[in-house]
C-alpha cells in the first residue's frame, strides 16, 4: 500500500463511497467512509497540498481509502 496519496485519488475515493453508499435524509448526509475522507479532502484543499501521508488521516478514512484501494486494483 501507498503511504502518501493525492488529491484526486481522495476525490475518487469519496465518489466510490458515495456511489456504493447515496447520501441519505434531507441534509443528504454522506455515508461514514465518504464523510471521512470528505474531511481530509476538505484539509488539503484548504492547506493547498496535493498530497498527504495516509497516517495524517484518521482510522475511519485510512480504512476507507484501504478498501476504495483494494476495490479498484482488482
């Protein structure tokens, strides 16, 4: 597994998560994998880095971007 990822793997990510999971009730709340890593999209947009290492990301997104990982390099 990759320690450092980027911006649009994260940004895929989240559209994976939200694909296999719709956001839901009327404030169309993302999914727990896509709120995540939704999260750590917002921070390195606002930080204006393209990348970060995984480890920075909490146990719920590091777990979210493992599994959109496994799922694409089928």
């Amino acid at each position: 597994m990759q320690s450092l990822i980027t911006l649009s793997e994260i940004e895929s990510a989240i559209n994976f998560w939200r694909q296999r999971s719709p956001s839901v009730g009327e404030e169309l709340r993302l999914c727990r994998e896509a709120s995540s890593l939704a999260t750590a999209y917002a921070r390195m947009i606002i930080e204006h880095r393209a990348s970060l290492p995984l480890a920075e990301l909490n146990e719920t997104a590091q777990q979210a971007f493992r599994d959109w990982q496994t799922t694409i390099n089928k």
